[in-house]
C-alpha cells in the first residue's frame, strides 16, 4: 500500500528542504543528547526514527505504552540496526515521579522533545477524560519544561495541532493553551514547536481504523463531507526534527499549503484504500445494512461501507495552520512556514488556569461545563463546536 497513493499526493513534502539543511542536521544530531518523550506514538516513533539514523550521542525515549515501546525498538533494530550512541527506552510516565528519578541520574540532555499528547476529539464527552487531556496536553508539558530547564537542556520542543489555529474543539483548544504557556516558559528556556496536520495512519486515527477493520472483516465507516489535509510519519517526524533543531525561540513550523499539500475526503481515502486491496467499496444506506451485510459483500470482494455526513461535537469545517493575526515567514524554507511569536502572554491569565483547574480537581465531582467556561476565559474567541454528538456513538 503506498501511502502517498492514499491520501491523494505523489511526492513527499519535506524532502527539498531536508536535503538542504541535512549537513547540519546530522552535525547538531551528532553532538547531542536527546530526550523523546511520548516517543512511542506514531509522531513520536517518526521522531525517534530521524534522530536515531543520525547516530546522536545518547538518544533515551519515554512513554507509558510498554508495548507500543517494544515495537518501537524492534523496527528500529530490523531497519535502522544499531548505532555508537546511549540509545535506551523507559516505560514510565513523564508526570510521574520516575520521570524526575530518571533526571537526576542521567547526564542531562541537550534537546527534550516532547510528542505526548491526547489527540481526540472525542476526548471532551466528559469532565472525566477531559481532564486528563488537560494533564497531559497542559500540566505535563508545564512540569516537563521545567525539568528540563533544571537540568540543564538547551532546547525544548513541543508539538502542537492545526486545531490550535481558532480551535473550535477542546482538544485544540487545549493545545492552544499550551502555547500560552509555552511563550512564558521561552523567557527561560528557548522553546520552538509544530502544527500540522493528520498524520496519515496513525494509531487511533480513523484511518488506521481502516486497516483494523480490514483485518477483522468488519465495515468501513467514513465522513464523506470532511476534507482534511495528511502528511505521513516520516513527514510529520521531519517538521519535528526540523523545528526542534532549526527553529528560533518561539518559532511554530508549520506545512506551506501548495499544490503538493491538499484537501482530500475521508471517504475518498476509504474507496482509494479498499481498491488498492482488490476491493469494489459498496456504499450501504445504514450502518445496520453494513453490518448485516458484511459477509455476504466480502464474499464477493465488495466491502461494506457507510458513509456519512458528519455531525460531531469538535469537528472543523475547514483547517488552518495559522490564524491572520500571526507573523510568518514564508521565505526560509520550500515546504515550510514559520510562525514568529514574541513573548506575548498574560501572568494573570496563567495563573488563574491553574487555580481553577487545582479547584476542579480538588472537588467531589467534575461537571464539564466549568471546565468549558474556563476554556472560554482562555480563548475569548474560543467558537466551541458542540452538537450533543460524539465520535463514540459512530461506528
């Protein structure tokens, strides 16, 4: 299957600018040490992936999935092999306690990549579940800033979402948040970051769904009205590298919208996929027929599929990497755009998000609509798309 083919493009984005700045890339990879946090998601793996090729001096990865870890060590090793450098995993959380233990026995690290993060929408449906992604998308990065500050890191990198440009979902509004934050901590510690896209086949993403559900002959479900743009890991794990190694202090990287870069439907992806597998996708009128008629349409090598128009709390009409007030230049790079912040946040602002979440958090009981307002204190434009839908009641 070839991913490009997939998501509608022929060639990779990056590739011209990499080439170029590749000298450099390799020397600063070559000369550091390297924290991933979050590094065995699919971003995270990317990343861990294009510093690794680069033979860095010590390269440690952090993330919670002891599984999604393994295999991130066992792809490395059947493609990449092995290289000089200090390259080991830990199966710990970043907030937790061990994080901060791990700190103080290592040397310090040059560069602190942070890829965790809560990426769903459907992670607002309740006070519950929103709260963690307020934890990791916020708190975390916060404490994981500050940690590296301590120890002595040079650099820290985060990334972020094109949902955080005019976020009409929690997720991106969480995320928009962060860089609230991000932008006081640059007075400390120079911090760049990334918005991008969907990353094409990504765990949990719709269409890896596409692959789980090919694998256990079940229905493909898909919006036909959503247009969205994709890169693929290797392309999200290059604009990370990119960021984290080139960008200024509070620079934002984001993909140049081009011919090369372009809106594509979710359904059009799922007809794209089933064909390249030697399937005639069969549009059912309902989920019900889908599933019902599974069997008897895979049989013939039709798949059943539903598509739909969406209706979704979170979902975007159309997405943007920047907004009209930022300052970007356009001309460093082929692929790539750079958004150029000042230290421009509000001490008051901050410092209230923290107490109302400290209060929430102390309470018996978490209602939603507290955390909602607070968002929308934060983002006094924050046009929160809620529709009494979510993503769980789909198939």
């Amino acid at each position: 299957m070839n991913m490009l083919q997939m998501i509608g493009r022929e060639q990779p984005l990056f590739d011209v600018d990499v080439q170029r700045e590749e000298k450099e890339l390799s020397a600063r990879v070559a000369a550091s040490r390297f924290m991933v946090i979050g590094g065995a998601g699919s971003i995270g793996q990317a990343v861990t992936r294009e510093i690794f090729k680069r033979r860095p001096k010590a390269l440690h990865v952090v993330d919670i999935s002891e599984n999604n870890m393994v295999e991130l060590v066992r792809d490395i090793r059947s493609t990449l092999g092995y290289i000089d450098g200090d390259f080991r995993t830990f199966a710990i959380d970043c907030g937790g306690r061990e994080y901060e233990a791990l700190l103080q026995a290592e040397r310090g690290y040059d560069y602190v990549l942070n890829l965790s993060a809560l990426k769903h929408v459907r992670s607002e449906k309740d006070p519950f579940t929103l709260m963690r992604l307020i934890e990791v998308n916020v708190l975390n990065t916060i404490k994981t800033i500050e940690l590296a500050r301590e120890h002595g890191a040079r650099k820290y990198f985060c990334v972020s979402t094109d949902k955080a440009a005019n976020p009409v979902n929690m997720m991106g509004a969480s995320k928009r948040i962060m860089e609230m934050f991000l932008m006081r901590s640059s007075m400390e510690l120079p911090i760049s970051t990334a918005r991008f896209a969907n990353v094409a086949f990504s765990d949990g993403s719709l269409l890896h769904g596409f692959n789980q559900r090919f694998t256990k002959r079940q229905p493909i479900s898909a919006p036909n009205d959503v247009r969205r743009y994709f890169v693929t890991p290797q392309e999200s794990g290059e604009l990370c590298l990119m960021s984290c190694l080139l960008g200024g202090n509070r620079d934002i990287f984001f993909p140049k919208l081009s011919e090369s870069l372009h809106l594509t439907r979710f359904s059009d992806i799922a007809t794209r996929y089933l064909e390249s597998l030697g399937y005639e996708p069969y549009a059912c009128d309902s989920e019900e027929e889908a599933r019902d008629r599974s069997a008897e349409l895979i049989a013939r090598r039709q798949w059943p599929c539903y598509f739909f128009a969406s209706d979704t709390t979170g979902e975007k009409d159309f997405e943007e990497f920047f907004t009209h007030s930022e300052t970007l230049d356009l001309q460093r790079f082929t692929s790539i755009g750079v958004i150029k912040n000042t230290p421009d946040y509000d001490e008051a602002k901050l410092g209230h998000f923290l107490n109302t979440i400290r209060t929430i958090r102390g309470g018996a009981s978490w209602e939603k609509e507290a955390i909602v307002d607070l968002f929308n204190h934060m983002i006094p434009d924050f046009a929160h798309k809620e529709t009494g839908k979510y993503l769980d009641g789909r198939m």
